[in-house]
C-alpha cells in the first residue's frame, strides 16, 4: 500500500485556512445520525470527545479507568507552549513551527507542525474560557515561562499541575457533553480489538474490566487517542496503567507503526533507588530555568559523595562541572532533552555520577536561590541583607515557583532540596512514535484516527517540553472536528452500522480465545516478572544509546522472553470477574510484539537523530549525527510475526533547510 | 523492615469481607504502594491471589490510590495520597491494617477497589462552564486578579479521589463538590452560572446517597491536596443565596 500523505497544496501557511474553507462538510442533521468511537479520555480523546459532541456527533467514548480524569495526562507537570507572544520577546507562529521542526531534529512533517503552531493560541484561550487556572501576573493577564530548546518565554503554567488543570478543563467539557447525552461515557472498557467491514474501521471489542464481558462497539469510525508505549520500557514516568494495547490491536489489524524507535529520555527523573521500583518519578522540566546541572569535575569526589563521605556542599564551586553550560553556552541548562538526557550518561559513564549507583547528576538551586534572594530583598527596601535572610527570601521565590514539585522531591527521596542539591537522572518519558497519520490524523485504515500521543505526527525524533499537552489538545479541539469531516461527509448514506456481523463476532471470538488463554496460563513466573525483564532488555538495548549488533540481540532476546511469556506465565484469577493481574497480562503480551518491533525500527534507521542515538553515528564531540541523503523519511512498519514490512513516507522540507541541530 | 498487615479482602461487592493477615518485608525507602507490589508478588509466587488495590500514576495526582490506612485515608502523612507515602513513616515491627473507603455511595468492587462513578455524576450535573470549542475570547480578554486565581486553583487542585467522603462519619462529599463549585465560581467565567450550578451540583450529591455535612472537619485534615473547608462555607452561603433568589 503506498502512503498518501495528503497534505493540501499551497503555501505552508495557507494549507491550513485553504483546508478548512475548502473541506467538505457535514450538515448538522447528518451528524446526528454519525456514530463516532473515541478511546482514551486523556487531553486529546477527552477534547475529542466533547467538541464532536458539541458538533452533534453520537459519541461513544471508551477508558480503562475508572473515570475520565484519571488519564496520564493529568501528570503533566510543567506547561503548555502556544505561539502568543504575549511577552513581545519575539515570538510566532513561525518561530514555534521551526523550534519544533528543528526540536524534531528534522524528522517531523511541515505542514502538520505549522498547523499546530498555529491553532496553539486558540487553545490557551479555549482553556481559559472553561475555567482553568494558570498562572498570572499581578496586573491579571497570564504568564509565561521558558523551556528547553527554545529562546523565548511562550510556556503557560498551572503551578507545577499543568495537565492536570487541563484534563479537568476537558473532563468538564466531556461531563457536560454525558449530561444532555452526546456523549455516552463507557468507563473501565479496554479495548481488545478493532474491527473492520471492508477495509474501513467500524467499531471495536472491548472487555468489561468489571465482569469480564467482552462486548462490540460498532460506529461509522473509530478514534484511537490512547497514549504513548514508554512502559514497554517497565520503568518509566508514565502511569501504570499506561500501555499499547489499544494501538497494538490496531497494528494487528494492518495499522501501521510510524517511528517506534523515537523514545524520548527525560533527562530530570528522580534516580532508580532500588529493584522494587516500578515506576520513576519526572521532576518537571521547568526546573531547569533555575536549576543548574553539574557533578564534580574529579572522579574522588564523586566517589566520595557516592559512599556517602561527601555530599554536593562539599564539593567548591571550581570542583564543579556545569556540563551544560560548558558544552552548550548558547541554551546552557535549557538544552532540549535528548541532548541534556545524554550529557548525563555521558558525564556517568566517565564515572562522576553522584548516586550510590552511579547514576544521578546534580540540579542545584542555590545560585537561583542567591538571585531571588538579592533580588526580594531589594524589592522589599531590605538594605544590606545577610546571608541568612538572602537565603530565606530566595527559598520563599523558589517554594512559589516550584513548592509542590519539591515537596515530591522530599517525600520520595527523603532529602531536602531547598538544602541539598537535587539527585536526578534520565528517564524514559514520552513516546514520539506512534501510528502512522496523515494530514486528516486518519491511518493508512479508511476510518482509523490517531491523536495525541498515540500517533507519530509532530514531534519528529525528539519533542520540546511543554508540547505534548499542546498536540494532543489541538488535534482533540482544533484539527480532528474538521478533518473527521472529510471521512464522515462520504459516510453520510451510510446506516447505522450493525455490530451483528460475521466480522464483529470473528473479533470478538477472538478476544474471547486470547482472554482465555492468558486466563488459563498456569506457569510459574508472575506477569510483572516478564515485564521487568522486557524493561531490562529494552533500556539495554534500545534506551538511551543504541549499536546494530546489540539491536540484533535484543530482538532475539525479545522473541525469546515472548516464547517463555506464553509457556510460563502465571495469571491468577478468572476472566470473568474483576483481575488486574490478567488486564497486565494481556497489555505485557502486546508489549512483547512492540519491543521486537522498536529494535527492528532502530535497527533500520543508521543514523542518529533526537532521541535515536546510534553509536556508530556520532561526531568526534560525541553528538548525533544524521544521514539526511538516506533517512529523511517516515518509517511505517506493517507487523508480521517474522518480519514486519518497512514503508517509507518520504519527508520533504520546502520551507526549512536542514542544518546540523545545534544548542552551542 | 517486618511489617504485619491485615488487609480487607472482599470477593466482590455482594459477598461477605474480612480481614486477613500477611506477613511482608519492606525497605524504608519504598512507597505504601511498592510495598503493597511487593506483598503482591509474594502471593502470586505462592500461587494465591493477590490484594486488589487501585493505583495509576504513583505521582500523587490522578486521584486513582485509595486506602484507609490505620483508620486514615491516605494513611498518616499530611497532605499526601497513599502513592506518595514511604515506608520511613513506619517502623520495623508495626501492625498496619489496611481498608477500603467505607462510604455508602462508593460500593466495594473488590478487596480494595470500590466504586466512585458518583464523584462523576455530580460533575456531570454541572461541574462545568458552559463553553463550546471555539467560542473563547483572547486569554488576555478578562484579567484575573493573581489572589483571586490562585484561590480558584487551590480548589481546582482536588484530585477527585474520595478521601474528604472516606474520612467524614457521615460520608458526606461536600469537600469535593464545594471545591469544584469554590473553582469555577470564583473565576469571572464560571460566575455566570454559579446559582444553578450550585444547585444542581447539591441535589445530584443527595441522590447519589452522600450525607450531610455537620462542620466536622475531617474532610480538610485527610484531604491529600489539603483543601479547604472554606470552600463549603462559600457553598452554603451560595446555595442559601440561590435558594432565595431563584425563579424555580
């Protein structure tokens, strides 16, 4: 199948303006009679969600949890970028749509990046109108902060609660589309399968994680907005429940995987403390405006500070390396990810990470704390403060601008931050992967959408902080209520669609076999031991730097582990009762397949870029180096259980030049 | 460390509970819920079935953890959910007992896990502004006074998991619904609806079989986010006042 993009023709400013004017409508008495699927309820299923409701859609929308508001959304901690300018510090939809096209070291599509700067701004203000809270400055207007990658302050911010201001801003809009009946809510139904009737989707099979009831969904088209994969990893800043299943059903189905080996590494994650762990903690990148990175510049004293003979304190300011700053003076600390991520490994791998593990770096407040300091106490006509009272009003500046992300800091580690320098390390954390869109967010099935996270389209191999939250709001409020129009207007004739077909109950039949089996697997080892195990295989061989003979060995490891998942694995319970172990069960199989797939997509792309690192491909200073002649393409991956199938969507840059990403 | 746990097990919601007692090993630096992982494991291994417990994010935020531990929502740690408790607040040797929120509109599912649909219908019957996509003004269009906006968010902050119900003796949910109607009503968007807001947000609180508040308190003491019982003062007052002044 070859992939049609579909992007419109024009300028790239104008596509978006021509598209809408230009599209294909339907009537409102025709969207009455439309019945739309919408799984995941975070920013973007939720925003989806209710906007199509709002539209007159019949929607149905599906979560695994036990409410819309818990989706993992609601974690984001820092901020939502939008091209507004309020700050008059130079910014635009242009410099937005080029900081993430060049954030995306290039592996991103043009228009659909220029789309989203540009609906950026209507999403700050639809926020506002429903209630939420962000920042602002004492006139009353709305402030904003700055965050990796870019040079301008267009960041807006609920304190440290970002997300989760604006998923109870969705949420709300969704309670309100269940409450004069737009919207039927189905919480905790996972989806099993996708459903197809001749070629296009037309509903889905989900299991009722209550009794076990595997049910049919039938619809005119089905909406995927189920987050990223990172937990294939085990440890992660994702949520528990988060997982793949959704979108995996999907590839089963002939959806395609576009990138699955872009993995963004957070670099601020509080450090692994011990094997019990099943979940990292983010500590939010907005830090990075005030902290600074560093470890010791001698090997001793990291040693020291590792046996707990020394602590960050001890060590004078001309013992410290501020690696950022010395390597990137142009962005310092506010490098974006992958590069911080890796400037982390690399100042651990030399030996002068400061854990008892040997892997953690320093984020230390104590210059920002001596500014904000200086600077209260001359706003509050304190002449000639002390040192104590220098530190005492700085602390007060950093508890309001930080407070709640340092009292996590606190609960987690039990260390002060205010007092010790913060511990952190990089983390797995968003997945820039997904499936495969084109301009209308449809995958390469007539009828499948993708938003949010759970597709690949506008973060290209690395993402900038703070605009996740802004793709998966802007494709839920902004893009999908026009582009599903131009699937649905050609649906108009279309009856109901029935879910008592041959292809519906072959699906469900199916669901109920592969349910069963996991239900019956009576082995000796626990779900979340094969998990772990996956984890480890993945972080070793397709984390943070990856090489083609260790890829080549993980995927045989992989398909091993998936061997020995089947042959041994041991579910308690039924599955006709409520069992969380058999629900983990079956998202770890689907993991099992998706591992294997990222190590071939890795395997594939020989070259670095973003959060891909290849070490074959560095420069002599150790950064990524890209192959634009051979990769400047999207990888689409068909699955086979042998050998999945590689489809390329070339990239095209009419409006950007390829340059070397540099933050020197 | 040694700890001893008696757990609430309980098939599902019409069958009998109980407590059962497990002996699990911890390490200071776990939290309750990797705790509770590590008790979990052990029953697999011993091919029994594992505690049921509801958990998602383990940052603190979504609201999902909820345990009554040694009689505490969230356990004894102030304004933190159980996810962010670690073991250092226990020590070795300690008997803990482990429970489910005990509420009449919460039913037990199973062992740990019980039902909050309800915190959802009462959002649903007006927890909201009535704003379609698209319809906003400039973000910039209405300033808001920072005091007043950070008020509001401080209600915002509820992570709607139960707490406030689970520790009231009368399983009242007027912090939580006082906190959405405290949220928007303090904002200048969420003002013109705040009368009938108010009032369909308390009936749907009473038909989901919540109490009555008696200005206990408790509510604010076990709330993970600390919340204010403020907020139910402004509720009364604007219920009062809708009361008065309605055209119903």
């Amino acid at each position: 199948m070859s992939l049609n993009n579909n992007v419109p023709s024009g300028a790239l400013s104008e596509k978006w303006t021509n598209y809408k004017s230009k599209m294909d409508l339907v009537a409102p008495n025709n969207k009455r009679r439309l019945d739309v699927i919408v799984v995941g309820t975070g920013l973007a299923g939720a925003s989806a969600a209710a906007t199509l409701g709002e539209l007159g859609y019949n929607v149905k929308a599906f979560t695994f949890h036990d409410s819309p508001r818990r989706a993992h959304s609601i974690a984001a901690q820092g901020g939502i970028n939008a091209a507004k300018n309020y700050q008059n510090d130079g910014d635009s939809i242009w410099r937005l749509f080029y900081d993430t096209i060049k954030g995306g070291d290039y592996r991103s599509r043009e228009s659909n990046v220029h789309r989203l700067a540009e609906v950026s701004a209507d999403i700050i203000d639809q926020c506002v109108a429903q209630g939420v809270p962000f920042a602002r400055e004492y006139g009353g207007l709305l402030h904003n902060r700055s965050f990796g990658g870019v040079q301008v302050s267009r960041t807006f911010y609920a304190r440290g609660q970002t997300g989760q201001q604006l998923l109870i801003g969705a949420y709300q809009a969704l309670s309100r589309q269940i409450s004069n009946g737009n919207v039927k809510m189905y919480n905790r139904h996972e989806m099993l399968d996708l459903v197809k009737v001749d070629g296009k989707a037309r509903g889905i099979i989900t299991r009722n994680l209550l009794n076990g009831k595997i049910e049919k969904h039938a619809a005119h088209c089905v909406i995927l907005a189920t987050g990223g994969y990172g937990n294939v990893f085990y440890l992660s800043t994702n949520a528990m429940g988060s997982n793949v299943t959704a979108a995996w059903r999907a590839v089963k189905r002939g959806a395609y995987m576009a990138n699955p080996c872009y993995t963004q590494i957070h670099p601020t994650c509080i450090p692994v403390s011990g094997d019990y762990q099943s979940k990292l903690t983010l500590m939010s990148e907005s830090l990075r405006n005030d902290g600074r990175v560093w470890v010791p510049k001698k090997a001793e004293d990291a040693k020291a500070i590792r046996e707990r003979k020394k602590t960050g304190l001890d060590i004078p300011e001309e013992d410290r390396d501020y690696y950022l700053e010395r390597r990137y003076p142009a962005f310092g600390n506010l490098v974006p990810r992958d590069v911080a991520s890796r400037a982390a490994k690399i100042a651990c791998d030399k030996g002068n990470g400061v854990a008892p593990t040997g892997l953690a770096v320093f984020l230390d407040f104590a210059s920002a704390i001596q500014r904000y300091g200086r600077s209260s106490a001359l706003s509050q006509n304190i002449d000639n403060p002390d040192a104590a009272t220098i530190i005492k009003l700085g602390e007060k500046v950093v508890e309001e601008k930080y407070g709640n992300l340092f009292e996590m800091y606190e609960k987690i580690t039990g260390e002060n931050p205010y007092k010790q320098p913060m511990k952190i390390y990089p983390a797995v954390h968003y997945t820039m992967g997904g499936l495969w869109v084109d301009y209308n967010l449809q995958t390469n099935i007539p009828g499948l959408f993708a938003l949010g996270e759970a597709n690949f389209s506008d973060h290209g191999a690395n993402r900038l902080g703070a605009s996740a939250l802004m793709q998966g709001l802007a494709d839920g409020y902004f893009v999908i209520p026009y582009t599903l129009g131009t699937f649905l207007s050609h649906e108009i004739r279309t009856p109901t669609i029935s879910n008592d077909t041959p292809e519906f109950n072959e699906a469900a039949n199916a669901v109920k076999e592969r349910i069963q089996r996991l239900a019956n697997s009576q082995g000796n080892q626990s779900v979340e031991s094969f998990h772990r195990r996956l984890g480890k295989i993945m972080w070793e061989y397709c984390g943070m730097s990856r090489n083609a003979e260790g890829l080549k060995k993980g995927r045989q490891m992989i398909r091993e582990l998936r061997d020995e998942f089947y042959k041994d694995v041991y579910v308690p319970g039924s599955d006709t009762e409520y069992n969380p172990e058999l629900e983990k069960a079956a998202r770890v199989a689907d993991f099992l397949e998706l591992g294997e797939l990222m190590m071939c997509d890795a395997l594939d792309r020989n070259e670095s870029c973003g959060g891909h690192f290849r070490e074959e491909y560095k420069s002599p200073e150790g950064e990524a180096q890209r192959n634009d002649e051979g990769y400047t393409y999207v990888s689409a991956w068909e699955w086979d259980d042998h050998n999945p199938v590689l489809h390329k969507e070339e990239l095209t840059f009419e409006n950007v030049e390829l340059k070397t990403r540099s933050y020197k | 460390m040694k700890l001893k746990l008696r757990v609430w097990r309980q098939k599902d919601a019409n069958s009998k509970g109980g407590f059962h007692s497990h002996d699990v090993e911890a390490d200071e630096h776990m939290s309750f819920l990797e705790m509770m992982d590590v008790l979990n494991e052990q029953l697999i291994s011993e091919k029994k079935e594992p505690v049921a417990f509801e958990h998602d994010c383990r940052e603190g935020i979504c609201g999902t953890c909820n345990m009554v531990i040694n009689g505490r929502p969230h356990g004894p740690q102030k304004g933190t959910t159980v996810c962010q408790l670690h073991m250092r607040q226990f020590k070795d040797g300690d008997e803990i007992v482990i429970e489910p929120w005990r509420v009449a509109a919460f039913p037990i599912i199973k062992d740990l896990v019980v039902d909050r649909s309800s915190f959802d219908h009462i959002i649903q019957a007006g927890g909201y502004i009535s704003v379609n996509t698209g319809q906003a003004p400039d973000g910039n269009a209405i300033p808001i006074e920072k005091d007043i906006s950070s008020e509001a968010f401080d209600a915002a902050a509820c992570i709607g998991c139960g707490a406030c119900a689970a520790a009231c003796p009368n399983g009242s949910a007027m912090l939580f619904t006082s906190a959405k109607v405290a949220h928007l009503g303090k904002l200048p968007q969420g003002k013109v609806e705040h009368e009938g807001r108010v009032q369909k947000m308390v009936a749907q609180m009473d038909k989901e079989g919540f109490g009555f508040c008696s200005n206990i308190g408790a509510c604010e003491v076990e709330c993970p986010k600390e919340i204010s019982t403020e907020n139910i003062a402004m509720l009364n007052r604007s219920y009062l006042g809708s009361m008065l002044s309605s055209n119903d």
